[in-house]
C-alpha cells in the first residue's frame, strides 16, 4: 500500500495534462466552419483588418489548437532570475478551455512541473518538484479569473475564440478593441490594441488578480506584448509574446516566449 501512494505521489504532470487534453477534444464540438465574412463583419474595424493581415479570415475554425512554444521562459519575482521553460498548450475554443505544461530544473538541478488549466468557468493550477513534492494546488476564484484573463487575450491568436459566443465585441477607434468574457459565473474584459499594418500588439485588462501575498489578492493592471509577426502554416502569427503585471513600482516582466507555428485541428 506504501508502495501505490508512493508511485500515485510521482505521476507526471505531463500525463496529467495529456490526459486533461484528451478528455477535453472528446467533448468539443467538431463540426467543420469557416471564419467568413458574414461572421466577422459585425467585430470592430481593427479586429476585421487583424483577421485580414493575418489571413485568418476565410480560413478554417479550429476546435483543437496546439500553439508551438520554440522556447519560453519565467521568473517569480522582478529580483529573481529567468528560468528556461519547455512549454506545451492547447487551446479549446468552442469548450472555453486552455491547458499549458510546463517543466523546468529549479536551480538547474530539481525538475519542477507546472500544468495551468482554466475550463468552462473554473481554473487550477498545480506544480509539483521531482514528482512527489507538491509545491502549488490552486482551484480559487483568482486562478479561475487569471485563467479567463489569459484565454481572451488569446482569443486572436486564435481567432476561433473570437467568434464564440461567451465573447462579445466593441469598438473603441481605428486601432483598439474591447472585448468581454463572459463564462458560467465569471466575466473578464481587456482591450486590444493594433498597430497600422493589422498587427494585434498589445492587451491589457484589469480585471486579472495578483497574488500579493499567499493566499492574498487584489486585481492589479496586467499586459501582454506581442511582436515579430511571421509566417507559419500559410498564417501571419506573432513571434515574441511577454507577459508583464504593470505596478506602481514599475513594470515586471514574469514571461517570455517565442511561438513558431500554430497547429489547428490538432490531435
């Protein structure tokens, strides 16, 4: 009996995520659509040209989305030091649902797991160190608002999303958009910012909560910076993402990373 709980203690995270993932697509509705244009020209001006430039519109809805981290990389505080990530992620529009893998070596010895889930109106997040020590298990509220956050501003990387339902549209002027999520009990908005070519730059919302101490959270100004479009399978997607909380002492910068494709309709 020592021996089971000592094994169920080192289940991968990995595992954890892959099986989270499958148990997610066998619920998702697969029903072949288009972005078309009768569908995307209510969206606000920027919005219409971002689906253009990037050549999205006219394209496929994807139900399953694996976007391809090439490399990534976190840090916990403004005073600590990167940390390398290997970073895996699906994205499930028409479920509301993201889930992201991640596993690193603390202090370039002891690997170190994370797996990030938000689904349909509930998130966790859950860390483990070698397998058996449990660093973090966070099913709060404020890991299920962070966990919608992050999920609109994705809704253009993948812009599926976008076309939901639990989402709603408005415009602000040539270069911005706002955009609402509302999902089961919870409703999140950002704005979304384009530069002249169509390129999608920039969100910010207010409404993600920070951990100010453990346990302890207060919703703080939160941004995502996107830069160095490229092309990738026949699609126009940003390169460079960080990820940044933007406080009074000054902006800190937690996440990097660089995405090299994007493979929709994943199995």
């Amino acid at each position: 009996m020592m021996n089971y709980f000592f094994i169920k203690g080192m289940a991968s995270l990995e595992k954890l995520f892959i099986d989270e993932a499958q148990q997610i697509q066998a619920v998702t509705e697969s029903e072949q659509k288009f972005i078309r244009e009768s569908e995307i020209s209510s969206l606000p001006g920027p919005v219409q040209r971002y689906l253009h430039y990037t050549d999205f519109a006219g394209a496929s809805q994807s139900d399953v989305t694996e976007v391809m981290w090439a490399e990534s990389k976190i840090r916990f505080a403004p005073d600590k030091k990167w940390m390398p990530l290997t970073t895996r992620q699906y994205i499930f529009p028409s479920a509301a649902a993201r889930l992201a893998w991640m596993h690193t070596r603390m202090a370039g010895v002891f690997p170190f797991e994370g797996r990030d889930r938000y689904h349909n109106g509930s998130g966790h997040m859950y860390g483990k160190l070698a397998k058996i020590f449990t660093v973090f298990n966070n099913h709060s509220q404020e890991v299920a608002l962070g966990g919608a956050v992050i999920l609109l501003a994705e809704s253009l990387l993948e812009p599926t999303i976008a076309l939901q339902k639990y989402i709603t549209w408005e415009p602000v002027d040539e270069n911005t958009a706002k955009a609402t999520l509302r999902n089961k009990s919870l409703e999140v908005s950002g704005r979304f910012y384009f530069n002249d070519i169509g390129e999608y730059i920039r969100f910010e919302s207010d409404d993600r909560p920070f951990e100010t101490s453990k346990g302890k959270y207060e919703t703080k100004p939160f941004s995502i910076v996107m830069g160095e479009y490229h092309e990738a399978g026949g699609y126009k997607i940003p390169g460079k993402v960080y990820a940044a909380w933007n406080l009074k002492e000054g902006d800190f910068t937690y996440w990097e990373g660089r995405i090299s494709g994007l493979k929709r309709n994943a199995d």
